[in-house]
C-alpha cells in the first residue's frame, strides 16, 4: 500500500511510535489494555465512537500427532 517493505515499515513504527503515544497520551486517547475497564473507559467518554480490536496471536501446539489430536 505504501510501497515499502515490511523492514522499513518495522523501522518506522518504532520511530513513530513515541510521537503517537504522546499525542494520544495528550488527548487521552491511548487504547485501554485492561478489558475489566472498559465500562468505566465507556462511561468517561458516552460521545465517543470506539473501535475494539482484537489481535492474533500464535498459541504454541505439540508437534507430535497423537498429542496435538488430544490438544483439539
């Protein structure tokens, strides 16, 4: 989309990263990690749309057939 590679694109997420961290800090905007908070996050802001997003993260299985048929 941006026509660089993903080195470059890792480059500048890390040089970017403390920028946005403090303008979202600034207008209170950092995303919330904790999901018990939520209601209260929810309950701050009742004019703002918020977006959830849900990330993939590999989960370690067995290599070996019969344990990982037993894992499922």
């Amino acid at each position: 989309m941006f026509g660089i590679g993903q080195p470059q694109a890792n480059e500048w997420v890390h040089r970017l990263t403390g920028v946005l961290n403090q303008a979202l800090g600034q207008e209170q905007q950092l995303p919330e990690r904790n999901p018990r908070k939520l209601k209260e996050v929810l309950a701050a802001c009742p004019e703002l749309e918020f977006v959830m997003d849900g990330t993939e993260r590999p989960i370690a299985r067995p290599q070996a057939r019969v344990k990982r048929d037993k894992h499922y």
